[in-house]
C-alpha cells in the first residue's frame, strides 16, 4: 500500500481522537488546580504541602507522557524494526482511544495476561493498525454499543491478536470488499472506508495475514497473525 495513504489515515485517525487526549489531559489538570489551592490555604502545614506537591508532579507526569506518546504515534514516519511488547503498546492505545469508544457505548474487554516475549516490527504501524481495527469494531456497533474483545497469544510461529465485536458481522458477498479502499456502508461523511484497508496493508508489509469472519454466535472477529521473525 502507498505510503501516504497510511500516513493520511494516521493524521485522521488520531484527529478523531485528539479530543479524547483533551479529556484525559484536563481531568489531570484538575488534580493540578485542586491541590495548588490546597497548597495555598496550608502554608503552615508541610506535611500537607508536600503531600499536595507530590500529586501535582504526578499529574503533571502523566500529562507529560500522555502528549509524548501521542505525538509519537501520530508523527509520519518510515517504517523501523523495533522490539516491543504488545500489552503495553495496546494499553498505551486505549488512553487515546477509550474515550472516543466509550461516547459510543463502546467497552473494551483486555486480556487478563500477555504471553512473554516482543513483537519484532514497527511499534507505531502495529498501533495503527490495532486502533483502525478497533474502531472498526465499534463502528459495527453504532446503535447501543457493546463490548470489544482483544486477545493475544504467542505460539511458535509468531503472534496473533483478535478482536472481537457483538455486531451484525460481515453483509454476505462483502467478506472481501470490507479491504477495498474507500468501500464503507455508513452514511456519515467521515467515514473513510480506509481503516481495514490500511490495517491490511500493514500487516502484509509485516509479513502477516489479516482476516475478519463472522463468529459463531454472532458478530465479527478479525484474526491478526504476526510471523515470529519480521520481514527482511
């Protein structure tokens, strides 16, 4: 797939998310104000001051990393092999993501372990195509929302992560067309068609395969399988 085409769905993307990176910035700054006025109205208590200090830095920690790794994922960039662990980049994900799902209901399920071991590749085209996957989903899900469930597991051949959806599933005869750019059936004007294409295209570039299949008891799942060593 044409570079720009996946640097075009980033910028978008992550546009759709900056107000949720808001949220979680401005529910850090209130703790910042509070224990500023806290501070203010304890100058002869120290113990309270430094108490009081100590929350602020935190929040401000958070915020700084919070913006750090925002703006490293939604930076253009050519693709780097690197070794990264697929919780945490999947947990770092959901804090720019989890407050666009939730407006719709949405609630991710995580898995309650991840193997050991790294995931050799590019850490933010992995992101990418994870979070175009999941939005993916719960879009699926436009009416009342619903759960979301991401599973991860490593065998020897390399890893594969799943997430799957309560919705419809896959109109028949579409199984194929969902990866076609710019192929959608929503309405609205920002939806692009291009989240499973690029998260197809990054995925191959991986050397791996993406596919999505209706679940036996209803709703969708797409399957991500990642080979152990990377592409040369």
């Amino acid at each position: 797939m044409d570079r720009k085409l996946i640097e075009q769905y980033r910028l978008s993307l992550f546009g759709r998310m900056a107000m949720g990176v808001a949220h979680e910035v401005d529910n850090h700054l209130s703790v910042v104000i509070g224990f500023s006025e806290i501070i203010q109205i304890s100058a002869s208590n120290p113990q309270k001051v430094m108490d009081s200090a100590g929350k602020i830095l935190s929040a401000g920690e958070k915020i700084a990393a919070l913006i750090k790794q925002y703006s490293q994922h939604v930076r253009p960039h050519s693709p780097e092999r690197e070794c990264f662990g697929p919780g945490e980049t999947i947990s770092e994900l959901l804090l720019f993501a989890r407050y666009d799902l939730g407006r719709g209901g949405t609630v991710v399920e995580l898995p309650s372990s991840y193997p050991t071991g790294l995931i050799q590749g590019d850490r933010r085209d992995f992101g990418l195509a994870i979070l175009a996957l999941l939005f993916n989903a719960s879009d699926a899900m436009p009416d009342k929302g619903g759960s979301i469930s991401i599973g991860v597991s490593r065998d020897a051949d390399g890893w594969t992560i799943s997430i799957a959806d309560k919705g419809p599933g896959i109109p028949a005869g579409s199984e194929e067309k969902v990866f076609q750019e710019g192929f959608t059936t929503r309405p609205e004007t920002f939806r692009t068609g291009m989240g499973l294409p690029v998260a197809r295209g990054i995925v191959t570039e991986a050397g791996g395969t993406l596919r999505l299949e209706n679940a036996p008891g209803g709703g969708c799942v797409a399957t991500v399988r990642l080979p152990a060593e990377p592409r040369k």
